[in-house]
C-alpha cells in the first residue's frame, strides 16, 4: 500500500516538473525572439536615421 502511494507521489511529481521545465522552455523562446526583433528594428531605425 505505501509502495503504491510513493510510487503515485513520485509520477506526480515528475509531471508537474516536466511541466514547469515546458513552460519556462517556452517562456525563454519567447524572450529570445522578441530580443532579436527589438535588435532588428533597433537596427532598422539606425540605418533609416543615417540616411
């Protein structure tokens, strides 16, 4: 009996880390693109003012 809760405790455990893993994978991707668009249009507004 205690062997089947551990072993229910430990399978929920690992969800919801893979889980949090998932969502600050995703979180991460998000930063890191909308760092390389203010990068480009930071870009964009210097070669537009040197004109």
């Amino acid at each position: 009996m205690q062997t089947s809760i551990l072993r229910i405790l430990v399978i929920a455990t690992l969800a919801l880390a893979t889980t949090a893993c998932a969502n600050t994978i995703r979180g991460l991707g998000r930063d890191t693109a909308n760092t390389v668009n203010a990068t480009q249009n930071a870009g964009e507004d210097i070669a537009e003012a040197a004109d």
